[in-house]
C-alpha cells in the first residue's frame, strides 16, 4: 500500500472516525503536517490543532452510532489522493463527500472535503 493510500486511510478512521481523543491525537500527529490547510464547507483552518477541533466537534455533535465509512475506491499518485466516504448509521449513511489530500514529506499538508449533494 502506498503511504498516499494509508494517508487516506488514517485521515478517515483514525482522524475523523475516532471518537477517542487521545487516540485521534496521536494519529493525527503522525498523518498531517503541523500547518496542514483544512478546508471543507465550512470554511478554511490552518494548523493540527484546528484541524483535531473539527473532527473533535464532527464526532461530538454526531449519534454515536454514527460511522464513516469508505464510499468507493481510494484514487492515489505519488502526491495526491482521494477518497469516498460516507458518514451515518452503518449501511445507512445521511452524507457522503470526498476527502482529497496532498502529500509532501510522507504527511498529509492539504486537506480538502467536499460534500455530495443532497
């Protein structure tokens, strides 16, 4: 597996998919750079720090039966990759979206999601 795909990988379930705090830190510390750019409908933040925030608020305002899951194929180059998700109850999901990355230094420095819409 190429380290663009298990960026992925780690961004979706380990990141976002983590309700665990500190195990969404440590994760994030190793996937993303310290002044990774995260940008999704909301708006642009700049840093781990805000970056763990969103997923911190993500998760805490959502059921917790609530899961992401991978929503197709992973799309992966040496610097880029993208990946389908969907987020719900299991085999139930209420949004769908991609996450797109880029990758410098084998961390993730660019994150960008947008949603599918309604």
């Amino acid at each position: 597996m190429s380290i663009v795909a298990e960026l992925l990988r780690v961004n979706l379930h380990d990141v976002f998919g983590n309700r665990d705090a500190a195990q969404r830190r440590a994760a994030a510390a190793q996937a993303f750079s310290p002044d990774v750019a995260f940008t999704d409908p909301e708006g642009a933040v700049v840093g781990t720090e805000a970056l763990l925030a969103k997923a911190a608020d993500l998760l805490g305002g959502a059921p917790a039966e609530f899961v992401f899951v991978e929503d197709g194929p992973a799309y992966v180059s040496a610097t880029t990759g993208a990946q389908p998700w969907a987020f719900g109850p299991a085999g139930a999901p209420v949004v769908r979206g991609i996450d797109v990355i880029t990758v410098e230094n084998g961390v993730i420095t660019a994150l960008t999601t947008v949603l599918a819409e309604a």
